[in-house]
C-alpha cells in the first residue's frame, strides 16, 4: 500500500511526519508533487520519500491519494488528475476545507472512492483530531485502508458534512487559539519574573493535563472549574476577572467567526 501527497505544504508535512513516527507507511512508499520543486524535491530528499514529476503521477503511482493544496487551487488540481483517477482504483482523500464530497464528484466523476476529512496539525504527533465522511463509492477493504491512514495519527470521528464547518472551527483551527491562550499564559508568568522558556513549559502541561482530566472525567469542565476554585482563594478572583473581561464571548465570537469564513469558502 502506497500513499501520495499533492501540495506538501504545512498541512501534508504534519501528517507524513505523523504517518513516519507510527511507522504506518515506508518513506519509499510516500510519494509527493507540489507547486514549487525547489521545496518538495528537498523534502522528499531529506524525508527519503518518492518525489514525482507531476500531479497525475503521483495519481498513477498511488493507492491512497491526499489532496492537500489550499481551496482555492483544490478545484483545477482535481481537473487535473481527473483522467487517472477514473477508474476508480485510487482513493482520492481530501482534507481541503469547504469542499464537499458532491463538488469533487462533480469535478473527477461518479467513480472514484473519495474520503472527504479534516484533520488537525496534531496528527503530527500521533495526537490529531479528524473528521471524515465517506462517498458511496468508499468501502470495504478501500474504506478501511483510507480511515486506517487517519486512524494511525490520531482520533477520527464520522462526521455529517454539515457538520465539517463547527468541526474545523472546533478541532482544525482550535490548536492556533490554544497555542494563544498557552502564550498568553506564558506572557502573563513573565510579567511576574519566569522566563519565557519556563512560563510557556508550566502553562503547557498545565493545559494538557487540563485536557486529559475532561477526557476522562464524565463531568462537564464547568463542573471542573469548581474543583480548582477553593472558597475565598485565588482561582475565582481570576475566573471573575477573566470573565469581566468577556473571556467565554471572545472565545464564542472567535468560532463564529471562523464558521463563518469557512461557509463563506465552502462548495
Ligand atoms: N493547516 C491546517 O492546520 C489545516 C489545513 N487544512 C487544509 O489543508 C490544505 C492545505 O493547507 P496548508 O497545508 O495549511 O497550506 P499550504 O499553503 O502550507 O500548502 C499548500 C501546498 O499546496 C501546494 N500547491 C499549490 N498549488 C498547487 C498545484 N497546482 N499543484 C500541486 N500543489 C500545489 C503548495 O506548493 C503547498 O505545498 C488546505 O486545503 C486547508 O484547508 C485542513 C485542516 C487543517
Ligand atoms: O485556516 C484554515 O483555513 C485551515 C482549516 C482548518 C485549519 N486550517
């Protein structure tokens, strides 16, 4: 089983480094092709992994193929490959945000299995959180191969498609506003004389620890925050501070506002 990759941006190289530390596939059995070969041919060549020449090859030399370019190109580069997936033989897996199972259809025919998912950054690390939904074309051994490739990296979770909005609010863009309130954390340790290093290493276990207690716990983490909060102590005069500064509205306006953008971008 061999897996290919087309774009190799930010996104694609989270989930091969993720895919290489779970040892799910063999670098040579990786094959990449983006946009620019002055930054995927390096890559392939320090990852040991097969650099193709074009986007159709990566098609043509691959069981599972991972659409990873941005929205706005993901409609040309699907015109693009659409001859050699028409057999139906490759699975076409996209992690595109905004782009429907019925669009790609639409743009590479009635045959071809396709994975519609949404994946986190933390697939990089074993630790992601992927939505998926699959067309009628995807199943048996493909569907399993297909969800075997997230299900290696992480977390996956079926997932309705008028649902993959709150989804890449949630869980897609959701690292880049804990990495803000970890930072912010860190930056309030410093005022008080942490370094940096210091401040951002305390604020992160602390974080993840956090995470790891509502995981297992069958409470809400509402109901957690008055386990920290001791009677006349700290933790709710900063909860009360937090709170007068509008800290959960900031939080609910900034996934309506990611919600919004990726409607916004969605077909
Ligand atoms: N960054 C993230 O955390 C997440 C991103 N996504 C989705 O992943 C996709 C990629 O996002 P990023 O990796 O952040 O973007 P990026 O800009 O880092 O990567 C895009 C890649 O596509 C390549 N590319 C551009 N035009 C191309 C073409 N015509 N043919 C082949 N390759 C081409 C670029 O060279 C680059 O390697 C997007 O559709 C995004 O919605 C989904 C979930 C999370
Ligand atoms: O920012 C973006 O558009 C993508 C979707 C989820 C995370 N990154």
């Amino acid at each position: 089983m061999n897996i290919g990759f087309i774009g190799v941006g930010g996104m694609a190289q989270a989930i091969i480094g993720g895919l290489l530390q779970a040892k799910a596939f063999l670098p040579e059995d990786i094959i990449v092709h983006s946009h620019r070969q002055e930054s995927y041919e390096p890559y392939a060549t320090q990852h040991h992994l097969m650099a193709a020449p074009t986007n159709a090859a990566v098609v043509t030399e691959s069981d599972l193929v991972v659409l990873a370019v941005t929205p706005n190109v993901a409609p040309a580069v699907l015109t693009e490959i659409k001859d050699q997936l028409a057999d139906g033989q490759t699975t076409l897996i996209s992690i595109v945000a905004g782009l429907s199972l019925d669009a790609m259809a639409q743009l590479v025919g009635p045959n071809v299995p396709i994975l519609r998912t949404l994946p986190n950054v933390n697939v990089e690390i074993g630790a992601g959180m992927t939505a998926v939904a699959a067309n009628a074309q995807l199943t048996g051994g493909k569907l399993t191969s297909a969800l075997g490739v997230f299900g290696a990296i992480g977390t996956t979770t079926e997932l309705a498609e008028d649902q993959f909005g709150v989804f890449s609010a949630l869980a897609g863009s959701s690292p880049a506003y804990v990495d803000l309130f970890i930072d912010s954390l860190s930056r309030a340790g410093v005022k008080y004389g942490l370094t940096k290093q210091q401040a951002t290493q305390i604020a992160a276990q602390a974080t993840l620890g956090s995470a790891k207690m509502i995981l297992k716990s069958d409470k809400i983490p509402f109901a957690l925050i008055d386990q920290v909060a001791s009677p006349g102590g700290s933790t709710v005069a900063g909860l009360l501070a937090m709170e007068e500064a509008g800290l959960m509205t900031a939080v609910v306006k900034g996934i309506d506002a990611t919600v919004a953008k990726d409607n916004a971008n969605s077909h």
